[in-house]
C-alpha cells in the first residue's frame, strides 16, 4: 500500500504504537512489540528520528521488552528515548521524568537499588515542579520510591505514561506509571534499605493520592495496595497482608479480567503471605493459579514467570518434595542467569538451592 501524505503517515504511525500498548496491556506480548516496532519504523522514516512522537515510539517498544524480561534490550532503548526527549524538551519535562522513571524500574529489576533510587527520585522532582503535588503522576512516584526499598511491584511497569493513549486496561499512567508507581516505587526501594517506616509512609501517600484521583476501584489502587501487603509481610503483619493482598485481586478481577498479568501477581503475592504462615495447601492454590496466568501472558522464560517458580519450589522444599524443589530451583537459577549475569545475588540463590539438600526455605516477600 502506497503512503499518504506525512500527517496521514504519522497518524498511522501513531496508531501502530498505540495498538502495540494496548496488545501488550492484554498480556499479547509478540503481537505488541511487532505493530511497537512497525509504528517505531514509520516514525523515524516518516518524521525523522529526533520527534517527540518517535521517542514515545521508542519507549513503548522499550516497555515491550521490558514485560518480556528482556531488561539489556529495554534499558538501551530507554536511554535512546531519554537522550532524544532531553534534546527536544529539556530536562525537567513530564516526558523525560516518564522515562526516568522507566529506567529506573530496570535498575530495580536487576537489583541495582542506589540507581534505581536516585531516578526514581529524580522523576518525583520533575513531576512536583510540573504537575503538582497531587496528581497521580506524583502517587506513583511514591509509590516506585517505597518499591525501591523493598520487594514488590511495579505500577504497571513502564506504559502509559509517555503520551498518546494511556495503558488501556492498566493504569492511564502508563510506564513505570510515572506518578501513582513512582511514589510506590520509592517506597519500595527504602523497604529493600531497611527503611521500612518511611516506606510505608510513601505507600500511604500513594494509595491516598490515587483514591482522590482514580477511586478505590482503580488497577492503581491495586498496585499499591499488593504492595503495602508485602510490607506488612516483611513486618509479620499478616493478617493486614492478606486484607490488602485480596483487596487488590478483587480489584484487579474485576477491572482487568481474570487472565491478566497482574492477576497472576495478586495470586503470587497471596500464596507467598499463606507460605510464611506455614499453609503449604493454601499458598499452593494461589502460586498454581499465578503460575498459570503468567506463562500465558509472559512465555515460560520471562522472569515473571521464574519468580512464581521460585515460590513454587520453596513450598516444595517445605513439604519434603525435594527433588521436585531442587529441579524447579534449577529451571530458576537459568533463567536468572539469563536476566541478572551469573554472579546476581539472585543468580546465586537460586543455585545453591538447586544444589543444596533440604536446606533452609527462602521465599521473597
């Protein structure tokens, strides 16, 4: 088909990108990064590649990569995307402080916290000077900073927030959800430094920002609040966790659809509280379902994937299944190994409960 003129192209260029984000909200992963790439191409045939609409292109084909576990790929593209927005805006743009946040999403990923806390924190001070104190964007600076400081999860990952259509069934705050994930990001990352009170607190400032601006019935709300449940975890707390954890799937159930992949994390997130109470048959019921959901949505070697394993085998080796816990450690500690390098702190759990005979039980909560 012969093209347009570069207005009609440029829409059409747009469409592609936008289709791929949604693809990708329904867990269509191939699908998403193959109308990413083709809208990204047009892009930079049609308009050149230092546009704006080309950077959003290259980000979104990024956040492909990233669902994928495929973190090398999206981090290269992110810097590209940065490098072309801080040309075209500045540096204290909403875009840019999308992007930021983005990249430091992967960082916390791959367990590099102090990077993963410095762009986290470099986004919360870009969107408070640009869109104010209480808009979303800030909820999810937060919300990534409370993140940084401990296990959980990411505000719908990196979608959404570069511009043109937000992440369909999501968020609406798109990548790393810029401001609602930032502030539970945040708080994250303390958690993991032992600061746990203060990430509480950004947890709470997030889930309180995000109610006044999305409702209660919101994927946001969800997010922080699977979070809020691993750090109550983390404190003992688990009667809290298992409330604000099954809050969060009803949420997401309800809002998402029951194949989604953050459906899956709400089940892997229940089945991890009822693993630290002891409840093998309980914990087993949620991580099978998790397990389920994310193969389908994310391939059998995404990382996604691999933690949900991970927890599967600790309740393996809980139970005396032994060699059923030792193998799936292994099937772990490759696709670790191919995420995070082989010397990974990560890495090198997961190997030496592959090897080691009835050991201590390690789970991540």
């Amino acid at each position: 088909q012969k093209g347009g003129g570069v207005a009609e192209d440029g829409e059409l260029a747009r469409s592609l990108v936008d289709l791929g984000e949604a693809l990708l909200a329904e867990g269509r992963l191939e699908e998403a990064l193959e109308k990413a790439s083709e809208g990204l191409a047009m892009c930079c045939r049609v308009l050149g590649k230092e546009q704006p609409l080309t950077a959003i292109a290259i980000v979104r084909v990024a956040t492909v990569y990233y669902s994928q576990g495929k973190l090398d790929l999206a981090l290269g593209r992110y810097e590209e995307g940065l490098a072309i927005q801080v040309k075209l805006h500045g540096r204290d743009h909403v875009d840019v402080a999308n992007t930021l946040n983005s990249i430091a999403m992967v960082h916390r990923r791959r367990g590099k916290l102090p990077e993963a806390l410095a762009g986290f924190e470099e986004a919360l001070r870009i969107y408070g000077t640009r869109v104010g104190d209480d808009h979303p964007h800030v909820a999810i600076a937060y919300h990534n900073i409370a993140r940084a400081q401990g296990p959980g999860e990411a505000l719908g990952g990196p979608q959404g927030l570069h511009g043109g259509a937000p992440h369909p069934k999501e968020d609406a705050w798109g990548h790393a959800s810029a401001g609602r994930d930032h502030a539970s990001s945040l708080s994250e990352v303390q958690r993991r430094l032992g600061e746990l009170p203060v990430a509480l607190e950004h947890l709470e400032e997030a889930l309180r920002i995000s109610e006044k601006r999305l409702g209660h019935e919101h994927p946001q709300v969800a997010v922080v609040l699977g979070n809020m449940s691993t750090l109550y975890s983390s404190q003992g707390k688990y009667s809290k966790a298992l409330e604000a954890s099954k809050e969060a799937l009803r949420i997401r159930e309800k809002m998402l659809g029951g194949d989604h992949p953050q459906v899956g994390t709400a089940h892997h997130v229940i089945g991890q509280t009822y693993f630290a109470l002891g409840q093998c048959v309980k914990a087993q019921e949620h991580l099978e379902k998790a397990l389920g959901i994310q193969r389908n949505a994310m391939g059998e070697e995404s990382k996604d994937v691999a933690d949900v394993q991970h927890s599967v085998a600790c309740t393996y080796r809980l139970q005396g299944l032994e060699r059923e816990a030792r193998e799936l450690f292994g099937i772990v500690a490759k696709t670790y190994e191919r995420v995070y390098g082989p010397e990974h702190s990560e890495t090198q759990e997961a190997l030496l409960s592959a090897s080691m005979e009835g050991g201590v039980v390690f789970i991540s909560l």
